[in-house]
C-alpha cells in the first residue's frame, strides 16, 4: 500500500523548499544552448496555466477521476497543491477559476501529503491577503498543528496518514513536509525547534557514504530526493527558532556541502541523476536547492538556463511561427514509454517558470572559495526587499571570472565579496561600472585600508564624475552619479555588521530620500482623462505644496479642484465627491484627529487614498493597521474585477510599475501588472480606502524612466483617473 502511495504525484514533488516572491520579468541566462526568451518564458508559463484550468474538473477539481483505496489516503492533495502552484505563479486568490478550488480545501484531509499541500496553498493565502485574516491563518495554524502532531519521534518522519507511532522512515515525505512547514514558518506559523532539531538530525544521519540519499533506505540515491534534502536543510539553517545548536548547524552544512558536490558531479538537465522518472521533479527540486544556497551554477553548469531549455523543448511544444503561441505536449517523451502529462506535472513547472521569471534581487560575485558572510547578507538583504515591497525574488551567488552578465542585467544589487574586491582587474571593475551606469547598485566589500585606491580607480573609470557621501555612520560610503550608485563597506566575516547592514544596504535600491527630494519640474505632455463629474482632490500631507505641483500635471473635463486639508476641521468640511489623498512623510501625517476625521469623510461617501512616498511602504502599512485598529471592515488585496465598475479597459491594457527597491531591474518598460497594487477596505457603498505600498503621485511626473519609481507617468494617470471615477461613483451612490 505504501508503494504505491510513492507514485503518486506528491510523493515525487516532496523535494523541495521555497526561500522566498513574484511575477516579473527576469531573463535566464543566454548561452548557446538555450535559444528561449523571455518572452517565451512568459508563454510557457501561460501555457501551462491555462492547460492547468483546462484539466479542472466541476466537481473534482484536479483530483484523479479513479484511484486505489490507498490512495484515496491523499484526497484534496492534488487540488491543494494544484491552487498552491496557480497562487504561486500569479494568480490572484480572488480569481473567478480559483473559487471553487479554494473552497473544496475546506473539505477534511486524512492524509499527510494532502493536508502538507493545503499548508502550501493557504501559506500563499495569507501571503497574498492582508496578514490579519484571522479565518485563513487560523486554518493555517490547524493544518500546521496537524503535521506536528503526526510527527513520529520513533523514525523522525511522517506516515502516509497521522501516525506519531510510525517506524516508516520515508525520505520523500520528509521533504515535503519540511517544504510546507517551512512555508508556514515565512509567514509566521511556527513550528516545534524540537521536531527541527531532530528531523535535521535524522537526515543528516540518512546520508550515504557519496553524500546523497535514496527515498527509502534503498535502492540508487535520486538527484530529486538529494536536492530536495539540499533545500530542507538549508532552509533549517534559516528559522528563526534555535532550533540548532552551533554543533548541528556545523553538521547540517557539512552534510549540505557534500550533497551539493554529489549534485556538480552529476547534474543533468535532461535526467533525474539516478533515475529513469521523475525528471520534472526533478528540476523543481533543484531549483529549490539553488535558491536556497545561492548556487548560479551546479558545478561547470548554468543549472537555470540549461534546465529552462529542457523545459521549452521535453514540456512544451515551440510555435513553428514567429508570433504562434506555445502548447503544452500530452506525453513527457522519453519517459516510461511517454508518460502522459498529469496535472502535477503543470503545477509544478509552474512553480519552476515562476522562479525563472522571479526579479533577481542580489548576485554575490565571489571566488570558487565563496563567502558566507557575503551570502547571508544577500539573503538578508532580499529578505528586507520582500518584506517592504511585498515581492518574490531570488538571489544567487557566481564564482566565475566574468560577472554572468544575463543575471547581473537584471539584479537590482550586485555584492562584490571581499576575495574577489581584493583581485579585481581592470576589465572585471570596467563590468561593475557598467553594471551601476544602467541603473543597478554595486556593493564592493573592501577593509578601509584599500577604500581610497578602489574609489579612485572608480571615479577614473567614470571620469571623475562621482561625489563622495557617507551614510549614517555605518561602515559604507557611495559614490554616485545620476541613477547611478557603488558602495564601499566594510564587513569582512563579521555577521553582525552583516546583519546591521542589511537594511541599510536594500535601501540604496531606492536611490531618493523621501525627505530630501526636490520635485523637479518637467514640461510635461499629457492627454485629456475626462471624469463623469467634477471631483475635488483633498491633499492631507505635511507635502502638500509638493504634491499640488506632481497632481497640476493632470488635465481632465470636468477638472479636478484641489484644496489642502492638512487637521481634522479641514477634512470636515469637504464636499463631495472627493479623493482625500494622505501623502505620508511624517507620524503627525496621521494623528488620531485626522484619523477619526476621515473616518467620518468615508462614512459621508468620501473616498481615502493612503500612499507611502516614494515607494517605501512603512506609511501605508501602518496606515493600514491604524484604519482597521478595532474596526470590522475588511480589508484584502484589490484586484481588476473590484475596478471593472469604473475602469473596463484595465483587463485589456495592463498597467506598469516598477518598485523602488527594484528599480535598477529593467530599464526599458518595467514590470507587467494586471491590476492596480493596491489594498483596501469595503463598506455598504463599495470599496472604501486605499492603501499604496507604491508612490503614485511620483509616477504622475514625467521623469526619466531609468528613475521612475512605481507606475510609469502614462499608466499612473490612467491609475489616478480610475481613482478619481472611483471617487465620483461612490459618491454618487447615497447613503448605504
């Protein structure tokens, strides 16, 4: 019974750990032997995702039509892990074709693997809704408690249902639910350090002599199984629990160190090293292992841009015309005689694509010998990224001589660790000037001794055109240009001036101080945005004077009448419609006169737009936690079908934005997004406030757009014309 249970789809995908991310466009590395784009990139993914909703059944969803009784064990699972992969890939959990779905996994789960895949797709859930959906972290917290309780202390595992008496010592099942608790771990549901503690244990002691391991016990190791333990391992390393203590971190990397020289020694793109099957699992399984050790390479291998080109051609089927759209194949050739593509099969090249497709937030640039402290600061680094712009990415570590250039073209920061700061040649400096002159941030880690030379050599480099700076006292000191910044600091091995810098270090992705930026003046070119009826835009700002020239851009019929409102009387006397606009700059933005005065501006019909400046969004988010603060309204994520009523044509033209924290990513058109990046609150009449992690009256400015911070000034005044009808359709409809 169990054996079968091993070939079910689950079983397989159980290799894996996620570190942390997004849809966004990030070319995979160019070589001879991957003739795919980007773009195709992004088709094979919307092929699969479509394919994926095409597989769903009405009433089963995406569960097996007929299954053995051992496996009707797992039921759900598929479905689970199903809405985990779609949720992953960028759909949005308001998505019409996801409901159904979502709501079967409220249905009770007996199996370990079914109840580990719905960790996985609620873990997104509380990701992509606000975090204080108490009904879905509750759920959340139930399924985790579940998987504890199952825990068998006997054989450190899992059985195929909840048996803590269990002497199954399962490999497989290890890692997958080391992958959901991990999940559940990133947005803060805990679980046991002790069950870490001797879970780690158990599969550093599993370890075969070669430094793999093999899924029971026996048999031939599996690259999917080694690289899946890579993954679990790692992320281990990472929680937030103490798990481990200073002699198991030291096994836990040994045995991380020799399983990743097992994988150099036997990667292979087109196989699972070790096995005839299971090869899509496989790449997902690997690619989890890279991420989670920063590998850009496995061995001699460009693991991402060999596995992407065997993806395009073993998956998927390539458009015999130019502009001709990619199809999912129905058989996995060369496998067991062409086994026939299952949705698990969809799913999890959806979750591989997603992390090709992920911005590149970090690239350590090391020697072979590598640096650690340089690593643990890149993760850090895109830690506090995700966090303060609610964004998957990924970061890599590269030990070649030249800086891979197809990766560092789209890394928002590229980290020179000190081994390899302390050889650069001419041509290699030359790289990281150009890597910083298109708009990315170079980081270069150098004692203070040799500061000067390597500043010197910089601004020659450049001409001479760099200023000095310091920052705040820290370790570091840039030099810049327009859009332009390299760094010096000083960190060494030291962790805890690693981890000081971490924040400060993500901020240099945001090349504007919110507090010393002047607002430039531009002759700006702009078309008509016609609003039904005139609508007066409120300014509640400490900014105000400032913002009033960023808004003047706007021309639309009837016009739009400003006023500042900047206490409590002011907001009380607007007339309706209005959009009152909270600019944050300061605590005294948002004192509680002025809250409980807008709070009474919305229950009149009046609409709030709260906005963090410049991209950073400490003021929306407290703004957001001050609204709800003892209130029962909901609050979520806003998508394109909340603005349907206002703005059809948003579906069918998306918008672009470009965070600040990764702004030195793309240079040419940004980021595509289908819907505004926006959360908000409901009342009787609608959607009630907005809060605005990105900084829209920015992007009303025709500024160059190497510099533009969230929405480009074309888009951001479609975005403020949906705002303001918005405004005027609430409004207009009376009270509730």
């Amino acid at each position: 019974m169990h054996q079968v249970l091993v070939i079910i789809f689950l079983c397989a995908i159980a290799s894996v750990q996620d570190a942390h991310g997004r849809q966004s466009a990030f070319d995979p590395p160019s070589t001879e032997s991957s003739p795919f784009t980007d773009t195709d990139l992004h088709a094979m993914r919307d092929a699969a995702r479509d394919a994926l909703f095409a597989m769903q059944d009405g009433e089963k969803h995406w569960q097996p039509q007929k299954r053995s009784p051992s496996e009707s064990l797992q039921e759900g699972g598929e479905t689970a892990f199903c809405c985990w992969a779609l949720l992953e890939s960028g759909c949005a959990a308001q998505d019409p074709r996801l409901a159904a779905p979502l709501a079967a996994l409220t249905q009770p789960m007996d199996g370990t693997y079914a109840v580990a895949s719905r960790v996985l797709a609620r873990s997104a859930l509380v990701r992509k809704s606000l975090k204080n959906d108490a009904a879905i972290r509750r759920a959340l917290e139930m399924d985790v408690a579940w998987l504890v309780a199952g825990f068998s202390k006997k054989a450190a595992s899992w059985g195929y249902a909840q048996e803590p008496s269990t002497r199954l010592a399962d490999n497989s099942i290890r890692q997958f639910v080391a992958l959901a608790l991990l999940e559940a771990d990133r947005v803060g549901v805990k679980s046991p350090a002790a069950l870490w503690r001797e879970l780690c244990d158990a599969i550093c002691n599993a370890q075969d002599a070669s430094g793999a391991w093999t899924y029971q016990g026996r048999g031939n190791p599996r690259g999917s199984i080694v690289a899946g333990f890579v993954a679990a391992l790692e992320g281990a390393l990472q929680l937030d629990n103490a798990a481990l203590d200073a002699r198991a971190r030291q096994r836990v990397q040994l045995s991380v160190a020799r399983a990743t020289e097992w994988l150099a020694a036997r990667f292979d793109a087109q196989r699972n090293p070790g096995s005839d099957e299971w090869w899509i699992f496989w790449i997902f399984a690997l690619e989890r292992a890279a991420h989670a050790t920063g590998s850009a390479e496995i061995g001699a291998h460009d693991w991402l841009a060999e596995s992407c080109d065997a993806l395009s051609t073993r998956l998927f089927v390539r458009p015999t015309q130019r502009g001709g759209a990619w199809t999912v194949r129905d058989r996995l050739p060369e496998e067991s005689g062409g086994t026939r593509v299952r949705a698990a099969d969809l799913a999890t090249a959806l979750l591989f694509l997603d992390r090709a497709l992920r911005p590149h937030g970090v690239l350590v640039w090391t020697t072979a010998e590598g640096a650690p402290t340089a690593s643990a600061l890149a993760r850090e680094i895109v830690a506090v990224m995700e966090e303060r712009d609610e964004s998957r990415l990924t970061w890599s570590v590269a030990s070649r001589d030249n800086i891979p250039d197809a990766i560092s073209a789209r890394a928002g920061m590229l980290f020179v660790a000190r081994d390899r700061a302390q050889s650069l040649k001419p041509a290699q400096l030359h790289a990281l000037i150009d890597h910083a002159t298109r708009g990315g941030i170079v980081v270069i880690d150098l004692p203070s001794t040799q500061r000067d030379l390597a500043r010197t050599r910089c601004s020659a480099a450049l001409g001479g055109a760099f200023q000095n700076a310091s920052l705040r006292g820290m370790p570091l000191e840039t030099l810049d240009v327009p859009h332009t910044s390299i760094a010096f600091v000083d960190i060494g091995d030291d962790t805890r001036a690693a981890s000081r810098a971490a924040a400060l270090l993500a901020q240099l992705a945001t090349p504007f101080q919110h507090d010393a930026f002047p607002w430039p003046s531009f002759a700006l070119e702009h078309a008509a945005l016609p609003i039904s009826r005139a609508v007066h835009l409120a300014l509640v700002s400490s900014q105000s004077e400032a913002l009033d020239s960023a808004w003047t851009v706007l021309s639309t019929t009837p016009p739009i009448t400003r006023s500042r409102a900047t206490d409590a009387a002011a907001i009380d006397a607007l007339e309706l419609p209005c959009l009152a606009l909270v600019h944050g700059a300061i605590r005294e933005d948002l004192s509680p006169a002025v809250l409980s005065a807008l709070r009474a501006f919305v229950h009149r019909g009046g609409l709030v737009l709260f906005e963090s400046p410049f991209g950073k969004g400490d003021f929306a988010r407290r703004s957001e936690i001050a609204w709800l603060d003892g209130s029962a309204e909901p609050s979520r994520l806003l998508t394109t079908k909340d603005f349907d009523q206002v703005w059809p044509e948003l579906a069918r033209d998306p918008l672009r934005w470009r965070p600040a924290a990764l702004v030195g990513l793309d240079l040419q058109a940004g980021a595509t997004n289908t819907a505004l990046r926006l959360r908000g609150t409901f009342d009787a009449r609608g959607i009630a406030a907005i809060f605005s992690r990105e900084d829209l009256s920015f992007g009303l400015l025709d500024v160059p757009h190497a510099a533009c911070i969230g929405m480009q000034p074309r888009d951001a005044r479609r975005a403020v014309r949906a705002l303001l009808e918005l405004a005027v359709t609430r409004a207009a409809k009376g009270a509730p």
